[in-house]
C-alpha cells in the first residue's frame, strides 16, 4: 500500500499546511493510539517537541487525538529526539512520539512515532495507521469516563541528562577539556551543555537562544560555519554541532576542521573493537557511506554492512544481525547498547572519552581514513519515474561500467522531494566528475 502520509522519517510538511495541520495531527494521534492499545491497562503515550513556534499547535492537536480514544498523555516539553525514544521505556508507555523537523527549518514540522521499546515504527504499522486514519476514526471514540488524562512532566531533561552521562566511562571526567557546542536553537538547548558542564568540561555555547523561528536558521549541525569560528575563536578543544532535535552531530576538530558521521562510526568501531565491546564484527551504514570508510574497516579486520538511507533501516539492520554501532554519513550515529536511535550527544560522548583514553587531540583521533571523492547532486523532476526510462537506464549502467571497481555509484529518488539524487565516488576525481554530469545531464534533458 502507498503511503500518503509517511515518508523516510516520519511525518514531515509545512506548518499549518495538511499533512502538518491539526486536523491531521488529531486524526494520527487518534489511529495510532488505537493501533498501540492492547490489554487492560490505562494505555500512555508520552510526547516530546523541538522549539519550533507550530510545536504548540501539533502537541495539542496530538494530544487531543490520543486522549479521545482513552490514552493518557504524559508531556515532556523541548526534549531532544533520543530523550524521547529513553522516557517511552522508562516510564512504561505504549508509545513515544517526536514533534520535530529535525534540522529543517521552522515554518516546517514533523511527527516521529516510536513502540514502547522506544523504536522507530515499521513500514507495516505506519502503513496500518495509514489505514486507520481513512477508515472511521470516529467510530473509536470512547465514553466520557474513559478519556484519557494528560499530566506534564515537569523532570524530563534532568532524567535524560542522567541517562547520557551513565554512557560515559565512570573512571573518566571532562576536566581540562574546553567544549564549544552549538544547539541549533533546537531541543537540546539546555540539556546538551549541562550534561557536559556537570561531567567537568568548560563549556561554551551557540544557538542555546530559542524564539520559535530560529531552530536551524545558520547554526547546527548542517551549518558548522559558527561553531568552527567559535572554536577557533576560544581555542576549543573540540566543537560539537546538534541538529534541532540532536538526533545527529557534526564534530569540529581544534583546527576548525568539520568531522561528519563516516569519520565518527570508523573512531568508535576501531576504538570498540580493540576494547572487544563491538558486536556483529563491523558497523551498519546506508549506501552514502564513504568508499574510504569501508576500505578503512577492512583493513582493520571489521566489515561494513549497507543499508539504503535512512537511520531507521540502520537500526532495523542492527537489531537483526547483532550489531551494536552504525549509523549515517550524515551523522545519525546509533549506539544500541546505551540508545534505540541516533543520539548527538551521546556519540559525542564516545569521541570525548577516546579523546581522554589516548591522550590525542580530535584532528588525530577524528582522521581515522581519508576519504575517496565522493560528488552529489540532486536533479528536480515534475513527474513520472525518471529512472525508469530507457535513456535514463542507459546513462546509470554506462556510468557503472565506467567505475567499474575502482569506485561506486548510487542513484536514488528522494523519500520526500520530487528529486533525483545522484551520488558517484572513486579514486579518480576527474572521472567521478565525469559520470555525475553525464548522468545529470540526461536526467535534465528526459525527465526535468
């Protein structure tokens, strides 16, 4: 069945535009609580938000949707992404969800649900949701004695900061360490610099002053420009860069040199693996990992498992193949020993503790490969399925032969924009270059 509401995280859109309405929002709130009520029990769902301004329209409307149908709802307020995924295990719900775009900006928004283990919901069950939204909600409305209650949470950050810094070693502190880090503006704008303050760093801090507008807007982690030039400026150690809702980190090294996930998954896969704590012989990535990344964990006896995009199919791979560390190029890095989906700070965490443990600055620790060439570009289309087309078909297994084995390709729609991605990387750049605008080209030319 196609999905009309779901996409490759979630439910994302514009602010106050279907499917980010409140209409919308009610009527998910409203099925998937239906979906997660099994048994007896009075049935909770627990609702965490970024600082977008539409967060307040999209809880509410939540809200009101999953207490129509006998849920409680416990709300937690800005909490980032993973504090979420933690809180829906510890405080025994049947489900979890995130009001968040993740490093979009403001006017847009999203829904992220989670089961009660704190996992990213299926295909199947956002598709059963799906389902149930068109088919007769109001049919599942309960009595007036059975509506559910909402309660806010007054201590969700303080929990949550427990939580991450039992995921540093005991034997280690941050002393000496001075950490630039940059919120977004987004939801882990207070916890974020506490957790490391309280493990003993002096912390500096950018994008720590939410308005509702300005989640993402220049700062964070898809726009390192103000943390590298805040950690040249304060000659910090390390600079760490959340997105809005800190599911994902980008590391800037003391020289103003921005690390992403690739480099960040080979730090701790090389520094797990000499501890004998890493699982499943290697790491899980998505097709956009690096070539170079994948060579580097060869050589170093581990593997490297692919995924297509997207962290919640990391995860699932993972949980299968007994896995404990993967994660995306883009910095979603998931640590299943200590977190059910990606969490920024925690995989900061790991970088802070290998930068302790052997006494070696980021710029060193963080180069653990060097990465091959790697070009993308996004082609917009109107209509049809481009990559279906006889040209089209042509110009991709052309560009694959011309690769061969020296480098690789990687072509794929967007999950949520009518866009053609084309990535090509290999040991020749010219060449990389080469195959990219061609393929472009005749993507422009059939389908643009």
């Amino acid at each position: 069945m196609k999905r009309n509401y779901f996409g490759t995280d979630g439910i994302r859109g514009m602010a106050n535009q279907p499917p980010m309405d409140t209409m919308t929002a009610m009527r998910v709130g409203m099925a998937a609580g239906l979906l997660f009520k099994s048994g007896n029990h009075r049935h909770r769902v627990v609702i965490g938000k970024d600082t977008r301004l539409s967060g307040y329209m999209i809880e509410q409307a939540l809200t009101a949707g999953f207490l129509s149908v006998g849920m409680d709802v416990f709300l937690f307020g800005p909490l980032p992404t993973p504090g979420v995924a933690m809180l829906t295990r510890s405080l025994r719900a049947d489900m979890g969800v995130m009001i968040s775009a993740s490093h979009n900006p403001f006017h847009d928004n999203g829904i992220k649900l989670f089961d009660k283990l704190g996992r990213k919901l299926s295909d199947s069950q956002e598709v059963e949701i799906e389902r149930l939204m068109n088919n007769g909600l109001e049919q599942h409305l309960v009595a007036p004695d059975r509506l559910g209650r909402a309660k806010r949470i007054e201590d969700s950050q303080a929990r949550y900061i427990e939580s991450v810094k039992r995921t540093f070693p005991r034997n280690l502190r941050l002393e000496g360490l001075r950490i630039a880090i940059d919120c977004a503006n987004g939801a882990a704008y207070k916890v974020a610099p506490t957790a490391l303050w309280e493990l003993g760093a002096e912390v500096k801090t950018i994008g720590v002053n939410p308005n509702g507008f300005n989640i993402n807007e220049q700062c964070g982690s898809t726009s390192p420009q103000q943390l590298i030039d805040k950690v040249l400026e304060v000659r910090a150690d390390i600079g760490i860069a959340l997105d809005g809702d800190a599911d994902r980190v980008l590391i800037v090294d003391e020289n103003g040199n921005a690390i992403d996930g690739d480099q960040i998954m080979a730090l701790i896969a090389t520094n797990w693996a000499g501890k004998d704590q890493l699982r499943g012989g290697g790491i899980v990535a998505t097709i956009m990992s690096n070539l170079g990344l994948e060579r580097h964990l060869e050589e170093n006896g581990l593997k490297l498992a692919r995924t297509k995009v997207g962290d919640r199919y990391v995860v699932e791979h993972m949980r299968q193949n007994g896995f404990n560390a993967g994660g995306e190029q883009s910095g979603h890095i998931i640590l299943s020993d200590f977190s059910t989906t990606g969490d920024g700070l925690i995989a900061a965490l790991q970088v802070l503790a290998a930068m302790k443990e052997q006494d070696k600055p980021v710029s060193q620790i963080c180069n653990q490969f060097t990465p091959l060439p790697q070009i993308l570009k996004n082609v917009r289309y109107k209509k049809g399925e481009p990559l279906k087309l006889p040209a089209v078909k042509e110009a991709i297994a052309d560009g694959e032969s011309r690769l061969a084995k020296t480098g690789r390709l990687v072509i794929r729609p967007s999950g949520t924009e009518p866009l053609i991605r084309v990535m090509a990387e290999g040991d020749d750049e010219v060449l990389v270059n080469r195959v990219v605008d061609d393929i472009v080209s005749v993507l422009e030319s059939e389908a643009a």
